[in-house]
C-alpha cells in the first residue's frame, strides 16, 4: 500500500503540474484536505517554459506565491504563433505585432 493510501482525503486531484499543485494549495489554505496523484516519480521542472498571463499572476498573487515567482520569471520579448492547419504566423514583438502568410 503506498505511503498516504489509509488516510482520509476530502478531495483528490490527478495531475502534480501547475494547475494541480496550485488547486492543492489553494484548498490547504482553505482548511481542505486534498490528495495530489501524479505518474512521475519526482516532480521537475520539464518543458520550454510555462506562459502566464494576466489573470495567472492575479491567481498566483491570491496563493500568496506570485512574488516569488516573479523573481524566477523571465519575460518575453516576442514569440511566433504558428498554427499547422493555417497558412498565416502573427509575430508579436515589444506589443506590436505583424501577421505572415505564405
């Protein structure tokens, strides 16, 4: 039986990413016990980055966490959104932005 297994949960959430930690946290300060089931063995930080926008931050900031992960961030100058299905990229670039077709 794995460690946790006979205790009693009021809420269990399937998946240890962004989203599945921060509804963990956000239930904890709210006095709810909660269950975080992931596959991974450890948790790591895995990917090209993790976009957050607007009202991300305002959810982080409401976790009490947003100031330390502004220290972590890095903003981004541009980025290129492709779609494989469309023949047309929009560049965005210090707020402006330009579409391409081919």
């Amino acid at each position: 039986m794995a460690a946790g297994a006979d205790e009693l949960h009021g809420i269990i959430i399937v998946g240890g990413g962004t989203c599945g930690l921060a509804t963990a946290l956000a239930l904890h300060r709210k006095g709810i016990s909660s269950l975080v089931l992931e596959r991974a063995e450890t948790l790591r930080a895995t990917g090209a980055g993790i976009g957050i926008q607007v009202n991300g931050w305002r959810a982080l900031d409401q976790l009490e966490v947003g100031d330390e992960l502004r220290k972590l961030a890095m903003p981004l100058s541009g980025y290129v959104r492709a779609c494989l299905l469309l023949p047309l990229s929009i560049v965005f670039n210090s707020n402006k932005f330009s579409l391409y077709g081919w």
